[in-house]
C-alpha cells in the first residue's frame, strides 16, 4: 500500500487525504506505524475519536463544531422553527444535521429535517 511504502521511504506524516471515509481507512493502516496523517477537508466526527484515530489531525473544523455553531446562530436570531436540508449520501451534512437537532432540541428550538437523495440527470 501507498502509506506503508511511503513509511519505509522516511517520510514523516501524510498530508491528505480529503474525503473522511478514505482518511479514516488511511488512519487506521498508519496507525501500528504510528505514521500522523492530516487532512485539510476530512471532517466526519468519528475522526475525532482519539482511541480509534490517535494520530489523525486536521485543518478544519469539525462537522460538530458546524451544528452547535448553527445552533448559536439561530437561537442569536430568534429562528425557533427552521428545516434543514441534508444531502442523505454525505456524512458531512449527515453529522452536521444530527449534531445541529440536539442542539437545537436542549435549547428549546423546533428543527425540521429534510432529506435528499441524489438523483440522476432528469430526462424529458
């Protein structure tokens, strides 16, 4: 593999990569080699877990941070009642929306949330 070639050539960590479900597969091979992997884009929550990814760093924030930023946003605005429209095959949007309803629901708001597939070009 890639990661293990690129331990026996010295390097000393792996920049990238940028979807969360390859950089927890790419954290997980590294991991017995204790190789620091770090990704400017991968922000799926279970990265997170120190336990499971102890040398997984990243640029950005997390896609909790994004809901309980959300959630302050709205509740500053006074937005009680609002939808939110995720993406069903992202675990970006997915995390940021399950993290964004139990904030909302502790600080008394009332979210609706909408699901979307993807769909294929529309043909008429």
């Amino acid at each position: 593999m890639v990661c293990t070639d690129a331990y026996r050539h010295g390097v000393s960590g792996i920049l990238g990569p940028a979807l969360s479900s390859v950089a927890k597969n790419v954290a997980l091979v590294t991991r017995p080699l204790q190789l620091p992997v770090c990704s400017a884009f991968a922000a799926a929550v279970a990265l997170s877990d120190k336990s499971q990814f102890p040398y997984f760093y990243r640029f950005m924030v997390t896609a909790a941070t994004v809901g309980r930023t959300t959630s302050l946003f709205l509740e500053k605005y006074g937005w009680n009642r609002f939808t939110i429209v995720i993406d069903s095959e992202s675990t970006y949007s997915s995390d940021v929306a399950s993290v964004l309803v139990s904030s909302a629901a502790i600080a008394g708001q009332n979210p609706y949330c909408n699901q979307l597939g993807r769909a294929g070009p529309h043909h008429h």
